[in-house]
C-alpha cells in the first residue's frame, strides 16, 4: 500500500518536474524576461536602415547623371542602367527574406505567436538566378537555405523551435546573406562615387572656361547648381557608412549568438546583445533624418 | 542645357577597336559554379580593376584641373579648351566602364583575369602616375584611349581582348617614358590625390 502510493506520487513528481523543465527548454510560454535582449537584437536588425533605399538609389542612377554624359558615355550608361534593373528586384529580395529571419527569431524569443504566412509567401519562389541575376552562386543557396529554413519553422507554428536551435541552423546562411548585402552596399558607395565626380566634374572645366561678359547669367546658375549638387552628395556619401555599420553590427551579433547557444542567458551575452540593439537604433534614426 | 557651341569629341579621338557592344547572352560560367573562393577572388578582382579605373578617372581629372589652374583665372586658349575638354569627356567614359565592372563585380559574370590580373593593376597604377606628370597634352589623350580600350576589353572577360589591350597600353606607356626622361624625384608614383570637388 505504501509502495503503491509512493510510486504513484513519484510519478506525478517526475510528471511535474518534467513539464516544468519542458517549459522552461522550450523557452516558449516561460521565460521571456531572460532572452528579452535577444528580442530587441532581432527587431532592431529586421528594421535596419539604408540598404533598401540605397538599392533604390542605385537602381536609379542613371536617370540622375544622364543629363551630365556625352553621347559616347551615354551609351555605356544606358546599357549599365538595363543591368541595374535587372538585378535591383534580388538585391530586395535578399534583405526581405533577413527581415523574415529576424522577425521569426524576435518571435521565438517572445511570447506572441502570431502568423508570419504573408511575409513567407511575398519572398516568392526565389531568386532570379541566371547568369544575369546579380548574385553568386553561394549567396542564391544561402538565400534558398534560409527560406526552406523559415518555412519549416513557420509553417509548423514554431513547434519544437527555440532561439538555440534557429541561430544554430540560420547562422551559415544569415552570415553569406549579410555579406552579400555588405558587399552590394560597398559597390552601391563606388558607383555613387563615379555619379558625383561625372556630376560635378563638368562645372570644374566649363566655368573656368566661361570667362565672356555674355557668359555670366550661365556662370551663375553654373555655381549655385553646383553648390546644390555638392552638398547633395555630402549628405547621400555618410548613409552609406551608416548602412554599412549597421549590416557589420547584425552580423556580429549573430556571430556571437551561435558562438554562445548554450549561454544565450548569460549576463555578458544580454549585455552584449543589448549594446547592439541600441546601436542598430541608434543607427536607423541617424538614418531616417 | 548650355547654347555655346561645345565642341564635344565623343571619348578619345583615336578610338582603339573597342568593342562597344556587350554580349547579351554573357558566355559565364553558368554552367558549373565557381567554389566559394573562386567566386570570391573573382568578384574582388573585378571590384580591384574598377578602382583602378576610377583612379585614372580621378587623375585625368587632376591633370586637367591643374593645366586650367596654370591660366590663373585668365582666359584659356581654345586648343587647351579643346584638349581639356576630350580628356574630360573620356573621363567621364572611364567612369561609366568602373561602374560596368562595378555592375560585374556584383553578377560575377566576368571570369578570373588569373595570372593577368597583376600585371593589369600594374599597369593601371602606373598609367595613373603618368597623367599626373606628362608634359605632352597628346601623350595623355593617346594614353586616355588605351585606357579606354583596355576597360572596355576587361568588361568582356575574355582574354585576347585583354591581352591586346594591355599590350597597347604598355607601349603607350613605354612611348611617355621617352618623352618625359625621369628628372630627379619624378619616380614618385604613389597615390595621386583625389579630384577636388568642394
């Protein structure tokens, strides 16, 4: 009789004890306070700013230094101007299906449970990837890994996913994607550093070279245009610092997380964490100015 | 824009064979993918070029803001307005072919330069050297071409073009040497400072 009632109450002990632990591993309905900076590193990095508006920016350098060319530089530009185009629709795509990755992570590092179906089905069904898509082979497999990934983990409502196990089988891809995006970035800066010098390399001749009484309503507008285009291009020339340290700082993150799954808990890790959450948004209201 | 009559020579005056048009359908390695270093490697030297082109671009900039300076304000003699001109014009070409390669770099259409790719950067970071400092106005223009040529050739990605190219822009260089015999400290062929643009 004893035996019977100590064996039926250790296991209702062992029960308890299970789900308690359960609860606390799957890290789901428990525990939200402890990767709370988990949370605000993934939300910061799913609303990073300035690649978007710089590919955009990119896409459309053609329309801003066409009235600049001759006609024989005209003809390359507007044959670099078809590539552009071709290839601005990946360059998005490749930060969309980023944005989805944190915000999936952000949502396993919090409580809410909400449908992230919609955002899923806009990536599409994948890169262009042809010879002229824009990309190189290992970032359109990074890109296809990370949606399969995001797929399964949606799809099947999160289940059996904790931040742990999301880090360690998205960092591979997330890091060859974050490169990608830091690369673009870069060229993104060289080709706007061409645009400027063809904008405003024309002034620097012609003005001098206007030196006729007739000359000086044209010298004028000449200098206040040029004044315009250069502060223009001041401005423009820091976003793309700016967007850089955000993408280095995304993927540092990151980094760390998969260096430390077991300790993502940890006192230094949330401080870490944390530090870079504030600098992302930091960096996105400098942006947004 | 502008109603004074501009006398503006498309690009260089004596154009190499330079193959303008691009081929659609680029020849790439489509078929196998390049390993992640390869690809790697490739992209970047495609980026390398480009900045190399960009720095003649800046240097040609420099050479003829510095011959405009000379004048100090005053008036500029037609045939150097001409010249300052047609060197600003393929400045403005070279800068159009950088960001072609640019545009590459991204795709990774354009296959390994290999064992070329070293001379070429050579090459470049001496023919930019040499703008600053040649004292000849039609060395520079007939320089400016091979340049032109050589970028134009490099966006094909194949290597007879390149080679040709190259090859032309050597001697060209080699042309400069004789007419501008080393002076004491005129080896100086280190970084040529950017364009000023306030």
């Amino acid at each position: 009789m004893n035996l019977r009632r100590f064996q039926s109450l250790s296991v209702l002990l062992t029960l308890a004890a299970g789900l308690l632990l359960g609860g606390c591993a799957n890290t789901t309905a428990n525990g939200p306070v402890s990767l709370y900076e988990v949370r605000q590193f993934a939300d910061a990095s799913a609303r990073i700013g300035g690649y978007g508006e710089l590919s955009r920016r990119y896409r459309d350098t053609y329309q801003r230094e066409q009235p600049y060319l001759s006609p024989a530089a005209d003809r390359i530009a507007r044959e670099n101007d078809a590539r552009r185009r071709a290839v601005y629709d990946d360059f998005v795509s490749i930060q969309k299906s980023l944005v989805l990755y944190m915000q999936t992570l952000s949502l396993l590092a919090g409580e809410g449970r909400y449908d992230l179906t919609p955002q899923l089905d806009d990536l599409g069904t994948g890169l262009k990837a042809n010879a002229e898509s824009g990309l190189q082979q290992r970032h359109i497999a990074a890109y296809t890994g990370l949606t399969r990934l995001l797929t399964r983990v949606i799809a099947s409502g999160y289940q059996n996913r904790s931040v742990a196990t999301m880090v360690r089988d998205g960092d591979a891809d997330v890091q060859a994607l974050l490169e990608a995006m830091i690369t673009l970035t870069r060229l993104y800066a060289k080709t706007n550093d061409n645009e400027k010098k063809t904008v405003l390399g024309i002034f620097d001749v012609e003005i001098p070279f206007s030196t006729k009484n007739q000359d000086r309503m044209l010298v004028t507008l000449a200098k206040v245009h040029y004044l315009n285009k250069a502060t223009e291009y001041k401005l423009v020339d820091k976003r793309y610092d700016l967007a850089l340290q955000g993408l280095t700082k995304v993927s540092l993150g990151h980094q760390r997380m998969r260096e430390n799954l077991n300790n993502l808990t940890g006192d230094e890790m949330r401080k870490l964490l944390a530090g870079y959450g504030r600098d992302l948004v930091a960096l996105r209201d400098a942006l947004s100015d | 824009m502008a109603n004074e009559p501009t006398t503006r020579q498309p690009g260089a005056a004596a154009a190499p064979a330079a193959p303008a048009a691009v081929p659609a359908a680029a020849p790439s390695a489509a078929s196998k993918p390049p390993s992640p270093a390869e690809a790697l490697s490739t992209a970047k030297q495609v980026e390398e070029l480009a900045d190399k082109l960009s720095a003649c671009a800046d240097s040609i900039h420099a050479r003829v803001m510095s011959d405009i300076r000379r004048h100090g304000g005053g008036e500029v003699p037609e045939a150097e307005q001409a010249a300052a001109r047609a060197l600003l014009d393929a400045e403005i070409e070279l800068r159009q072919r950088a960001n072609r390669l640019y545009a590459e770099a991204a795709a990774c259409i354009v296959s390994s330069l290999g064992q070329s790719q070293q001379k070429l950067i050579q090459l470049t970071t001496d023919a930019a050297a040499k703008i600053q400092h040649i004292t000849r106005i039609s060395d520079g223009i007939s320089l400016v071409a091979r340049l032109l040529g050589l970028a134009a050739a490099a966006a094909t990605g194949q290597v007879m073009p390149i080679l040709a190219a190259v090859g032309a822009l050597k001697l060209q260089l080699d042309v400069i040497t004789l007419h501008n015999p080393p002076a004491a400290g005129t080896s100086t062929a280190s970084a040529v400072p950017p364009a000023e643009s306030a």
